[in-house]
C-alpha cells in the first residue's frame, strides 16, 4: 500500500482513496496520525544548529557546489 506525505497508509486506486478521504471528512473513519509528528520540527532545529556550526567560509563553499549542481545541466 502506497504512503502519503508523513508515512501514512492510503489505497493505491483513486476512487478507494477518494471514498476514504470522504470517510474521513464525514467522521465515519478516523484518521490516523504519523508516528513522528515531529519530524520538520527536528530538521529545523538540526539546519540552525550546522547553520550555527559552519564558518561563513564554509557556507560559500557549500553555496557554491550547489549553484553548480544545479547549473551543470
């Protein structure tokens, strides 16, 4: 079974998945939350905590790989 956004299970099939959502929106059928709501909170936290790590040096560098990357095609 395919996952959604945050890991959660939905139906392959468009109208499965249409009638599920309809399920939930109408309070037939519960929603379950991910495991790990916090995950975005986590990675903000971990970027500003290198961000904070890094020389400004080391910043133009990393800055500079990346615009080639994104420039070498």
């Amino acid at each position: 079974m395919p996952k959604g956004p945050k890991g959660e299970k939905r139906h392959a099939d468009t109208v499965q998945n249409a009638v599920l959502i309809g399920r939930i929106a109408t309070g037939e059928v519960e929603d379950r939350h991910s495991k790990a709501p916090n995950r975005a909170k986590g990675g903000k936290i971990g970027g500003k905590a290198r961000s904070e790590k890094l020389s400004p040096a080391d910043r133009v560098e990393i800055a500079r790989k990346a615009a080639h990357k994104r420039w070498e095609s």
